[in-house]
C-alpha cells in the first residue's frame, strides 16, 4: 500500500497536534497509510520540500512573522501538483488561496466532517490511472482495444482476431501483436493461438477453459510452456511471473 505524504505548517503546538490527531483518527478509520512532516517554521518547511515528495501540505494562515500564502506560492513554483489546505482562525485569506488552488479551507479546530470534505475533494483531483490499451489496424483504421478485455487470440490466414467484449480483425502477424502486449499476462498455447492468463478458468491436457467458457487449444510443443505460465499466475499473480520467451513465429 503506497503511503501518503503530508506536511503540516504550524507554530503553535496545541493546534499542530489537533491536526495531526484527527488525521491520524480518519486515516485509520479509512485504511489509509499516511506519514505526517510537522514544521514549526516557514524556513524549516521550505527545506524540507521538494517536489512530489507530499501529496497534501496544511498550512497555518500565520507562521511567524510570515504567512501561509507565502510559503504556498514559494512551494507551487516547484511542484504543481502538491495539493495546499489552509487552516485559520477565520477566513480572512480564503480568495487568496484560488491563487494557488487550494484544495481547501478550514477554521480551527479542524473537525473530522471537514477533514472527510478534505480528502473527499483530494479524490476528485487526483487523476484515475489511464486503462492500459494495444492499437491496432482494423479496416484501414487504429483501434484501442482494452488489455483486460481480450480473452484470446486467433491467426487465420494473415490476419488475427482478437475475441473479448468484441471482436475485432486486425492484418498482423501473431508473433508482431504480441510484441504489443504485457508479455506476464498473455502466453501462446499454439502457433495460430495467445491466450488472456486472467481470463482462463482451468487447464485441461489439450486446452484452455475460459471464464467465459470458450475454449483454447493446446499444442504439444507449448504444452510445459503453458503449465509453467498458468501454474505461476495461479500461485503467485502476474507481477511475479518472469516475461516468456520470445514466441516462435
């Protein structure tokens, strides 16, 4: 589980551990991990960023004799991304914040209902990983084609199909389409054959069992290949299954 990153700036103690409780309580109420930087010092958090190294950064309005807005612009021109929250006994310097797209805005004591806003809104900025896709040909057009939709893979004649949610034909050679997919999730079973691993069901002695029933043969020559694919990603899941061995065309 990643560990997130936060960084409170706060010079009074009562307050700081205030904060560093009810995140502490919502992060262990949500199974999240998390590791919180306290900094008593605009000068002593300045130090200590660097870029991409917090997801959040909660600052105090004043710190010092400086202010929180500050150290935020100093802090934006060197990671983007970082997400600031202010924390303050009023809202005097709430617009201010839109100047570096604070996340969000919070009166002290800072309660768990504003802390729930706080992560709520960090899910809804925080960028859902891309879907991994293969393109290819089909019809003189590219195609993306979703990796874990495909079950299987068939050559006929000097084309392959591409069977999963939908079909789709494509003019490459078999051993070229592979060269194109995660090579710990896909293993051939035959010379006009590449089977999905996560989509298989059960292996029988002279083929596939898909999840959606379908069959896929099993040639003698990839027989141990097979096995050996299909025994590791049952066990142990496909990030610990080494890349197979360039298919034979």
């Amino acid at each position: 589980m990643n560990t997130m990153r936060i960084a409170i700036v706060e010079d009074e103690k009562k307050d700081m551990l205030q904060l560093t409780g009810v995140l502490t309580a919502y992060a262990e109420n949500h199974g999240l991990t998390i590791a919180i930087d306290t900094f008593s010092s605009g000068e002593s958090f300045l130090r200590a960023f660097e870029p991409e190294k917090y997801k959040l950064v909660f600052f105090d309005n004043y710190i010092g004799n400086g202010l929180g807005i500050d150290l935020a612009r100093k802090a934006r021109t060197l990671d983007a991304e970082v997400e600031f929250v202010f924390v303050s006994m009023s809202m005097e310097f709430a617009l201010s914040g839109y100047e570096v797209r604070a996340l969000h805005y919070l009166i002290k004591p800072a309660t768990p209902d504003e802390i729930e806003k706080v992560f709520e809104r960090l899910l809804k900025r925080t960028p859902k990983p891309q879907e991994a896709t293969v393109e290819v040909i089909c019809d003189y057009h590219p195609v993306l084609i979703p990796i874990k939709s495909i079950r299987y893979i068939e050559a006929v004649n000097k084309a392959c199909v591409i069977y999963g949610e939908e079909e789709f034909k494509t003019y490459m050679r078999l051993v070229n389409l592979m060269e194109l997919l995660p090579p710990e999730e896909f293993i051939r079973t035959h010379r006009s054959y590449v089977v999905h691993l996560p989509s298989i069901q059960s292996m029988n002695k002279d083929d596939f069992t898909l999840k959606d029933g379908r069959t896929v043969p099993i040639s003698q020559s990839y027989h141990n290949d097979c096995a050996r694919a299909y025994i590791e990603y049952r066990t142990h899941g496909k990030n610990r299954r080494s890349p197979a061995a360039k298919p034979k065309s």
